[in-house]
C-alpha cells in the first residue's frame, strides 16, 4: 500500500474551513466538492502519459496524452462521497460510476474501536476489466471497516489495473490497517489525523461528514 498526502496550501485552506464547525451545510458541501477535483487531478498526474503528436492550426508539436482517464470506475459510498465524486467527476468526467450504500454500526466503549460493524444496504458495482482504474471514494477513512468491505465488493466484479482509496481525512490507525491487509492500494488524502475516540470518529476530524453535507 502507498499513502499520498496532498501537500498544496490551497487543499489545506479549503480542508480547514470543512473543520470549522461554523461552516453551514451549503459551504461544507462545495468545499467537498472542490477537494474532490484537486485529488481528482493529483491521482491523473500519478497514472502515467505517453508523449504524442499533435498537430495545431499552425505546426505539428509534441504533446502528452494519460491513456487511463477513459477507463476510470468512481465507487461512491453513499451518503457522505456525493459531494466528493461530484468533484472528481471534474477530473474524469467520462467515469463509470458504482454506489454502495453502508451504513457503519456506532457502539460507544471505553477505547477506540480495532474495527466497525457495517451494513450494506445496497451496491451495483459495474463489471471491472483489467484494465481498468478503480476509485473508492469515502471521506473519512477512521477504522477502514467501510473501505475495506468495499473493497470486498468490488473485487467481485473483477481485477482492476490499480486500486485507489480517496479520503479527505485518514485516521492513523485506519491507514495501518490497510497497510496489514496487505491489499495493493494507493490511498489519496488531504490529512492524516492521529486519533479516533471511543465511538470511531477522527479526531480532531471534521465531524459526521454526511450530516454536515447533508443535514
């Protein structure tokens, strides 16, 4: 597994206002929206390109072309990614698109949870080739119970030529786990956090992420 970090102020900023707990619905859900685009574009830099020839009006040029943005397959998990893959929609807006929709079971104890309960209520994944470049997109990646079922499902449908998880806070723990599971992914994020408290929430984190978009 590999962990890329976004080290772009401009991501921090946008990233810092989502942590403040004065930003309203409205701001919350198009700033998620434009984090989704900028990792959106930082995983299109990471797919390689080849160089071309292009001809203009005037003279023949060299050019570059990054083959896999028509094979990418966006996986949303509902509810909290829709305004991230909404912004990552910019990115490859030629995208096949699956939904899951999970629902993660909260139980508060006396220490961080080593993993969650999750339900899946529904999940249409489309059939994945080899060549393929598979995106799960989840927000808050805490203890990888979600991502990691998801993940589950998604092999099902096939092999893809790469696997990225994109999240806009990781917890440290969370991405340890996807490090044991030994599962070849390349995990995006804006911020890692260190901590989750007693009932799995990243702390300090920015809160429940689809209640906050969505009220």
């Amino acid at each position: 597994m590999s962990l890329n970090v976004l080290d772009r102020p401009f991501a921090k900023h946008i990233l810092t206002q989502l942590r403040s707990v004065d930003t309203d619905q409205v701001n919350f859900r198009k700033n998620m929206v434009r984090l989704g685009r900028i990792l959106g574009y930082e995983i299109a830099d990471s797919l390689g390109s080849v160089e071309v020839e292009v001809q203009t009006p005037l003279a023949r040029t060299k050019g570059t072309v990054i083959d896999s943005l028509d094979r990418v397959v966006i996986v949303n998990v509902l509810r909290a990614a829709t305004p991230l893959v909404e912004g990552l929609l910019k990115a490859f807006p030629s995208a096949r698109q699956g939904v899951v929709v999970a629902k993660r079971i909260e139980r508060s104890g006396s220490a961080p949870p080593a993993e969650m309960d999750v339900e899946i209520h529904y999940s249409r994944i489309p059939s994945i080739r080899a060549e393929d470049i598979v995106i799960v997109a989840d927000p808050m990646l805490a203890t990888a119970s979600t991502v990691l079922k998801v993940i589950g499902l998604v092999e099902k449908q096939g092999t893809p030529k790469a696997l990225y998880v994109v999240c806009v806070i990781a917890s440290k723990y969370g991405i340890e786990r996807l490090v044991t599971s030994k599962k070849n992914i390349r995990v995006f994020a804006v911020q890692v956090d260190p901590v989750l408290d007693e009932r799995g929430y990243i702390v300090p984190g920015l809160g429940d992420a689809g209640d906050r978009a969505f009220g």
